[in-house]
C-alpha cells in the first residue's frame, strides 16, 4: 500500500538543461547591458578633437629645444619656486633601507637660495632620523609631509609656503 501511495504522487520535473542555459544568457545580458548603462552614464564626454586630427592639424616640431620653449618650467624666480636637489640617504631603521625624496619650496616673495639649500640640508638630517614604520602607508606619508612642512616653516620662519613633493622612494 505504501507503494501504491507514493505512485499516485505526481514528480515534481527538473528544469532541462537548456531552460538553465536560457536563464543564464538572459541573466548575462542583463547584466552587460546595464554595466553599460553605467558606463555610458559615468563616462566622460568625447574629446572635441580626436588625437590624429590634432596631430595633423599641428606641425610637427623636430626640435627639442623649440618645444621646450613651449612648456613652463616648474623651477623659476618669477613663480617663486626652488627646485631641491635630490635628497638621499639611510633610513634609521632597517638602516640598510634608503630613501630618495625630490621636493620643491614654494618661497612666498622673491625666492632665496642660501635658505633653500639649509632647508635642503634639514631635511636630510631630519629623514636620517626616520625609521620604516613611520614612513609605511598613506597615513605614514601624510605625517612625514606634515612633519617636514614643520620643520621647513620653522627654518624659513614662514617664508616657504608650500612643500612639494615631487619624487618619493623607498628602496
């Protein structure tokens, strides 16, 4: 009897295989079409002028030295910032980890040289002092830029008003 009682029973069916592969690729569609929705929404506006229209509406300049006439250096006394050299040294901790560090002095007026090359001279003596969990993360280069804008305000007694860094490795 117990047989007879789950033969009346009608089986439930499994979906085929090819309603699965169906739902599948109408489930990925969807999902490409509204990523590119997305895309299109976010993307920013086409350039008025592609790239192969403006390289053959400008002539071509051989010459280094005129195109280099074109562009604004970063290091002049009429934008009033100094160019340091590149600094490098050990770090304290591991001390065979070096650092190289490429920054720029925003002089508030006329910029002065003699200043900048103390400066140039602190922050050397100042990254000799500075271990490699100080330095490590985004938070770490934060408190160093900090530091260093410290220390550069109390050298020039706030006649630098900015310190840019150019160039920061750790090696």
């Amino acid at each position: 009897m117990a047989e007879e009682a789950q033969g009346d029973v009608p089986e439930k069916k499994k979906p085929t295989l090819v309603i699965t592969i169906a739902a599948i690729a109408v489930l990925t569609l969807l999902a490409g079409g509204g990523g590119w929705l997305v895309g299109n929404m976010l993307a920013p506006p086409p350039a008025e002028k592609p790239a192969e229209e403006v390289a053959k509406a400008e002539p071509a300049s051989g010459a280094e030295g005129e195109a280099g006439q074109d562009v604004p250096h970063i290091s002049t006394e009429a934008n009033g910032i100094v160019l340091l050299d590149p600094i490098t040294s050990n770090l304290a901790y591991p001390s065979d980890n070096r650092v190289r560090l490429e920054v720029a002095l925003m002089f508030r007026g006329a910029p002065d040289v003699t200043l900048a090359e103390e400066i140039h001279q602190d922050i050397l003596a100042y990254m000799r002092t500075v271990s490699l969990q100080q330095v490590q993360g985004p938070r770490g280069f934060q408190y160093l830029r900090e530091d260093l804008q410290e220390r550069v305000d109390l050298r020039s007694e706030g006649r630098v008003t900015n310190v840019m860094f150019r160039t920061f490795v750790i090696e």
